[in-house]
C-alpha cells in the first residue's frame, strides 16, 4: 500500500443553514416567545376574571354568564397549549438554526398541531362562547346582530393566527429546505 492510500480525506467543512433556513429560525423563536407567550398568559389570566365578569354580570342584572365555570377552563387549558405549542416551535426554531432534522420536523408537526388547535378554538367559540355573548343584554344590538358580528370576527381572527402555521409549513416542504436537512442527515 501506498501512503496515500491510507490518508483519510479531510472533514468537509461545517454546513452553514441558508437565509431562509435562518430566517424561519428566528421567527419560530421570536414569534413565539412574544405572539405565543402573551396569548397564552392573556388566556390564562382571562380565566381569573370570570368571577368578577359574573359578578358584574349579576348587579347589572346581565344574563348569559351561567357558564362562566366552562369558559374560565376552557380558558385555562387553551393558554397552556398555546404556551406549549409556543415553546415546542421555540425548541424547533434551535434545531432549524443548527440545521438538525429534528428541528424541521418539529417545526411541521407543531405548526399542524397549531392548524389543528385553531380549529378547535374556533369552533369551541362558534358552539359555546359567542352564544353566551350573544344572549347578554344590550341596549346597541340584538342578540342576532351581536352573534353574526362575533361569527365574522371570529372568521377574521382564524385568518390571522392560521397565517404563520401555513406559511412555515410551505416554506419548510419547499425543495431547497428539505434538501438543506436531508444532506445533514446523509453526513451525519
């Protein structure tokens, strides 16, 4: 045997995640920590003003809050799977920005867990919430105003939140994202 036969060749140089790779990173990390976070805690804390909103309710001789105990854990339990929704694409935003392809898949599977639980929000406030709301008293609308308003905003909201999950789930299928991931994983 030759010398150069037994050389081994050199390591290939550490693979550097493109723009696009990091860009969603950061915005897996920052959006999080600030969309998610104070969604979560907004919904969490939301939960403890419900006595004082019934309370309320009962001076003003208001109806409709006789079902504040579901509401106030519906509440609860969506802040903190909004919260850990938020901290799994937190996690998955690390592994997009170290190019390891768990981070890509976390990344898909929280934002389809994301689609999913927006979904469910949606239709727990379409069957449960805004027919509360629509049957307290007002002097401005009519309970049938009020509900059609609260089913329109409430389209419009789903709009909204389902925009992050959708485009990071788009831009993580694309061709030259996978490929960043699949090559991490045939040098690894």
């Amino acid at each position: 045997m030759t010398d150069f036969q037994n050389e081994m060749p050199p390591p290939l140089p550490p693979r550097k995640p493109s723009g696009g790779v990091v860009a969603l990173g950061i915005i897996n990390i920052v959006y999080s920590a600030l969309f998610y976070s104070c969604c979560g805690l907004g919904s969490i804390f939301t939960s403890f003003l419900g006595p004082v909103f019934q309370k309320f309710a009962e001076e003003q001789e208001l109806t409709g809050f006789e079902s504040a105990g579901p509401l106030q854990a519906y509440n609860i339990i969506n802040g903190i799977v909004i919260i850990g929704l938020g901290i799994l694409l937190i996690i998955g935003g690390i592994g997009l920005l170290r190019l390891r392809p768990w981070g890509r898949s976390l990344s898909i599977s929280t934002a389809v867990a994301l689609i999913i639980w927006i979904l469910i929000a949606f239709a727990i406030n379409l069957f449960f919430l805004f027919p509360t709301q629509s049957r307290m008293v007002s002097d401005q609308f009519t309970p049938e105003q009020q509900m059609i308003f609260l089913v329109i905003a409430g389209i419009v909201a789903v709009f909204f939140q389902l925009i992050y999950p959708v485009v990071l789930l788009v831009c993580l299928n694309l061709r030259s994202i996978k490929l960043q991931f699949e090559e991490e994983r045939s040098q690894g």
